[in-house]
C-alpha cells in the first residue's frame, strides 16, 4: 500500500488563476441579505451544484469547533435558516453556544460567501410547514435517524426506515419527529468574497453596527 510520501500529486503546486470583474462598493446593496439575494441568484443562474449547500460551524461551550455541510433551505431579512435534529452534535453545541459561522463556497464561480451570527429555534408551526414539503422518503429518514449517535451497522438503518415506511406507506402524513426542527442564523457580519487575479481578491465585509449596517473592504 503506497505512503502518503508515494503519492504524485502535490498540492502546494495547484493554482488557478481568477478572473472576474472587480467589485466596487459602490456597487454592493444597502443591505446584506438584498445583496446575497442576488449573488445567491446568479450562483443558482451559473448551474452550480446545490449552490444552497453551506458549511455550518458551531463550537461547544469551551471553544472546540465542528464543521459539517448542510443546505440552507430558507433566506430572508431575518436570516438564514436550516433543519436538523436537535439531538444532533450541531444540535447540541448551538444550544450551549449560539455562535455560529456559515460559508457559502461557490468554487466555480469564484466566489465565498462568510456569514457570522447566532443560531436559535424557529418555531414548531414553521418547522410541520417545511416538513410537510419534504418528500415522503425525507421525511421517514428524519425519524430513522438519530442523527450523530453511533449505530451498529447500515442494516440496522435501512431495518429502521423499512419500519418507518411499512407504518407510514406514500400518502399517509408522517408526524413531525418532536427533535426535528428549523435553526435561524441571524448574521451579525457578512463578507462577500470575489476571487480575482494574483491573489487580489476583493473581500467586503458589512458589520452590523446597532441597527445600520457598514461595509469595509478587507485586504486579501
């Protein structure tokens, strides 16, 4: 079996050059959910694979991070939101510390979006909505699974879900998992990320700075 020392592939020698247009702040919208509505919409017009697909990093209480990939399922002035079970690690460590980053990485356009901000439970009634529009499979997966917890085989999954699909067959509405549920991220920062050539990106920022927001630009 080869080494890691094997292997021919070097990835300090990898590089791609960026070219896009500069953004100018003059350009940006007032405000940074107007603004991601928009760069969201030309991601999505670009034919990116689930250009909704985010990075959600959470912390426990002592500052020992986690990261996973989720997909954001609704965005509006108030922020971002995702579902997940609430048992779950993420689950777990948004409850003990709201603090929470997301990031958007839109590769092949060459473009991040980073949103810092806290995370808290929307409601039950928004939630039975969101799940009502999962589909009939989803929605038996959201029960079959205890989401992060250790399980002893892949059989054991699929004999949980052949349970959950002879006792709720297409058709027949599936209740909400009382652990299953929507988290809102109201951001406190956004920075929007535009790769360009040379390393010279352009990265701005909007803070939240009582009620307006202010954008800066950052050195790459």
């Amino acid at each position: 079996m080869a080494s890691v020392t094997d292997q021919d592939i070097d990835p300090a020698m990898m590089r791609k050059q960026y070219r896009s247009e500069i953004v100018d702040e003059g350009s940006l919208a007032g405000n940074p959910m107007d603004q991601f509505a928009l760069w969201f919409q030309q991601a999505a017009d670009s034919h990116l694979f689930e250009p909704n697909a985010m990075v959600v990093s959470t912390a426990t209480s002592d500052g020992r991070p986690s990261s996973r990939t989720v997909l954001m399922k609704q965005f509006d002035g108030r922020g971002f939101v995702f579902f997940t079970n609430y048992a779950s690690r993420k689950g777990r460590e948004l409850a003990e510390n709201p603090h929470v980053a997301l990031l958007f990485p839109w590769h092949p356009i060459a473009r991040q979006v980073i949103v810092t901000g806290t995370a808290s439970r929307i409601g039950r009634d928004e939630t039975a909505a969101y799940f009502r529009s999962r589909p009939h499979g989803s929605q038996l997966g959201a029960w079959a699974s205890e989401q992060s917890s250790v399980i002893g085989s892949r059989a054991e999954l699929d004999r949980r879900y052949a349970e959950l699909e002879a006792r709720y067959p297409e058709g027949e509405q599936v209740p909400v998992p009382p652990e299953w549920g929507g988290l809102r991220v109201v951001p406190r920062e956004i920075e929007f990320w535009q790769g360009h050539e040379n390393r010279l990106h352009d990265r701005l920022r909007y803070t939240l700075d009582g009620e307006e927001w202010h954008v800066d630009r950052l050195c790459p």
